[in-house]
C-alpha cells in the first residue's frame, strides 16, 4: 500500500482553515462559541495556524455529557477551535482514507449512510431469497471505549507517513480514553479500525454478503454452519487483533422467522418496516404536537424528517399515523396547477398526492380536467436520472400536472374542494361484462 506524504502543508493552510470554519460552523452561526470565534476570525485562525506550524496544538480538554438514544453513551464535546481543526483535518485526509473502505460499510462516509446499506440489503434479499436464508447479526461490546490507541495509529501509519500530521492525529487520539463519541473524526478512526475486517471477510473467506455501519455487523448464507464458522472467525480476529469483544447477544436465525433488525428496519425478503421504537416515536411526538393544538401543515413540517425516514420502508398504516386524509376524506377547492405533464394511463394504480385541480373548456370539445399531483419516483436534473454514489437512484415525491378529458373524473371532483394534499390512486374501472369499455376513478390508496 502507498503511503501518502506532504499532507500537513495542506491542513495548515489559511484556505483549508476558512473552508474548515465554514463546514464547523453550518447551521451553527447563532451559537455563542461559533459568534465569538467568528467576530475575530482572521485572528483565531492565524492562532491555529501558527500553533499547528509550530507544534504547539494541543487538543483541548472535552465536555462530557450522557445522552441516552436510547441506551446510555457518553458524549464528549471539544470547544469550536477544536472542532475547525478536526475539519481542516478531515477536509485534506477524507479523499486519503475513503478509498480504503469496501462497499460493505456505510457509517459516515460521504454518499453512503443508513438508507444506502438498507437499498442494498433489501436488493441483496430481493435478488437471492435463497441465498439470504439465514442471518448473523454481532456487534461490538463498547466498541468506541474499547479502541486501542496503538494499534489504531498503526493502522493509520499503514496510509500516512507525513511525520506532522502524525503528530497531530496521535494528539487527538490520546486526548481521551477509547474514540470519543462526539468528534467528527471519531467517525473515521471507528471505519479504519475495523477496515482491515472487511477486506478479510470479502477477499479472503469469500462473504458474499456482508454489511457493516460501525460496530453493527450483518452477514446473510444460505448456510447455518457456514455462518457459525464465520462468526468464530471474526470473533478470533477481533479479540487478536484488535483486542475487541463481540458482545453475547450475537444471533444465527433464518431471516423469514422474524426479519434483520438493522439500521432502524426490519427488513425481510419480501417487504421492509420501521422499527417498532421508530414509530413509537413519531406517534409520541405527533401526539405531543397536536395536544398543543398547531395546525397540520406545521405539524407535518415538524415531523418532516421522522416522515422522510418511514418513506423508506413499507409502513402501510404511515398515512393514517401522520394524520394525511385519503381522497374520501376531503373537503371541496382548487388550486394553482405547475409541474411536469404525465399521461394518465402512466400512472394507473399508483400512490399519489393530490395537491391540485382545475376544470376548464378545452378548446377542442368538452372539459378539460388538470390534475397536479406529486409522485414517488427518481429525480431528475439537467444530465438526466439523478443517481448517488453507488449507482442507486435517488428517489423523492415529484410534483406533475395530468390533463384529461375524462367525464367520469371531471363528475367526481365536481364540488371537491382540496385544503390540503390528499393521498389517492387513479384505476381504471370496467363497464358491462365484455371488459373493452371502462371509465377512470379516484379512489383510496389502500383499495
């Protein structure tokens, strides 16, 4: 492996500092730390610079909390300054380090994350239900407390030969006891530490399936014993080499009896949930929001990212948990109609959101109905399909506009009034026995 030299002129320079202040500082401005570090900001970072030249940087001393989500961790906190060289930091040695990690881990790495690994477990399932038959599910006992200093900074000296830099991560590593929870770069030491793992399990023993977000690991066979031998194996290569304990609680079970609890979901071969805790959640804060007697369209902005998280799975009953009305529930309006134009026949027997509607003489015969909608499909930008990073489409609820001279719909929404998207799906229903005359509906989702 080639090692990387010449790094620290990078980190220390005044460009990578501001960009560094910008990136620590997002979404933070309001703070106090943040505006004081700000009113001089040339000065403080000149400061950091001249310390990092001169070797006098020292990581400064954490603020430790506990926090509970839900099982109890201690969180530790380092002032702003820390937090800019921790960025300057990661700014220069990401694109060093990402490229060390398979496609198998997904925890804090730049165009992957929960929802990544969850498309991919759930392709993996789709594609092979055979060969997913079985499930080993392990994680680390107190993986972050537990990490070796030495050797993780051999394992950082494996890429990196720059003697400044050097200097400077083993100042953050010593800083505390374990990896800290809380420091951005903790993300990356936890990833390298067990880095080694992946490459192992996947070239050597040959997993075919194999997932990883930090200390939670899954591995799917269509082979009992074959799993159990994997798990001795990892289990010897973590005490050995990297004096790490998998916690007792590791299991091997068929995946149909009760799916992977992974990543928030409960995925099986067939459909994906939300973890039971994950809704009690929301229902918990949805609740709380309503006995405060806020209006609907704030409540659902408020819970815009619980609602984001369940849109990724198979929740049947979201709609009525977020209080979202179907078609037979509203009450009569229109409204302004934008959006890209869809033939109606493209979007039979599909969920939509309906936002929208106009009435109008066509200027060919009859009416003209105009029905705006948003629908979940992949995005799009001026190159085309947006795809992420691993090629997997990027998805969202897209508004378009459909215009139909169809009767049969232009009578249903006679005297509709929408206050509100409504969820609904558009059928087509048969007339008289011979099947070749029929007519469209707008009906509940779930019909």
């Amino acid at each position: 492996m080639k090692r990387k030299g010449y790094l620290f002129e990078q980190i220390r320079s005044m460009d990578n500092l501001l960009q560094a202040f910008h990136n620590a500082s997002n979404g933070k401005r309001k703070r106090d730390e943040v505006k004081r570090f700000e009113a001089d900001l040339d000065a403080n970072l000149r400061q950091l610079q001249a310390e990092l030249t001169t070797r006098t940087y020292t990581t400064s001393s954490y603020e430790v909390f506990i926090k509970y989500e839900p099982k109890r961790r201690e969180i530790y906190k380092l002032p702003f300054r820390d937090r800019v060289v921790q960025w300057a930091i990661m700014q220069v040695l990401e694109p060093v380090w990402t490229p060390q990690f398979t496609s198998n881990t997904h925890a804090c790495i730049r165009g992957r994350g929960i929802h990544s690994l969850l498309r991919q477990l759930r392709t993996d399932l789709r594609r092979d239900p055979d060969g997913t038959r079985y499930c080993l599910k392990i994680d680390v006992r107190k993986f972050y407390p537990s990490i070796d200093h030495g050797i993780l900074k051999q394992v950082i000296r494996r890429k990196l030969k720059d003697p400044d830099v050097l200097w400077l991560l083993d100042g953050i590593i010593d800083s505390a006891s374990g990896v800290p929870i809380g420091n951005y770069i903790s993300q990356y030491f936890a990833n390298l530490y067990l880095s080694e793992l992946d490459h192992l399990l996947k070239e050597d023993v040959g997993v075919r399936y194999y997932y990883r977000y930090a200390d939670d690991i899954v591995l799917l066979s269509d082979s009992k014993e074959y799993l159990s031998g994997v798990l001795v194996y990892i289990n010897h290569y973590l005490n050995d080499s990297r004096l790490l304990t998998l916690k007792s609680n590791f299991q091997i079970y068929p995946v149909e009896s009760r799916g992977i609890d992974f990543v928030g979901y409960v995925t099986y071969h067939t459909h994906c949930l939300a973890r039971k805790r994950n809704k009690q959640g929301l229902c918990r804060e949805l609740a709380a929001l309503r006995k405060k007697g806020l209006p609907d369209e704030e409540i659902r902005l408020r819970v815009a990212s619980r609602m984001g998280f369940m849109k990724h799975c198979d929740s049947n009953h979201l709609l009525k948990i977020l209080g979202m009305k179907k078609f037979s529930d509203i009450k009569p309006k229109q409204g302004k109609l934008t959006g890209g134009k869809y033939h109606i026949d493209t979007i039979l027997n599909r969920e939509i959101h309906i936002t929208a509607f106009d009435v109008s003489q066509s200027k060919y015969d009859g009416e003209m109905l105009t029905l705006q909608y948003e629908i979940y499909e992949q995005m799009e930008d001026e190159q085309g399909k947006v795809i992420d990073d691993e090629g997997n489409p990027v998805m969202a609820w897209i508004k378009h506009i459909t215009f139909t001279g169809s009767k049969a719909l232009i009578r249903q929404l006679d005297g509709v009034e929408l206050t509100e998207p409504v969820a609904a799906k558009i059928i087509k229903q048969p007339i008289g026995t011979d099947g070749k005359r029929c007519f469209y509906s707008i009906v509940d989702p779930d019909q």
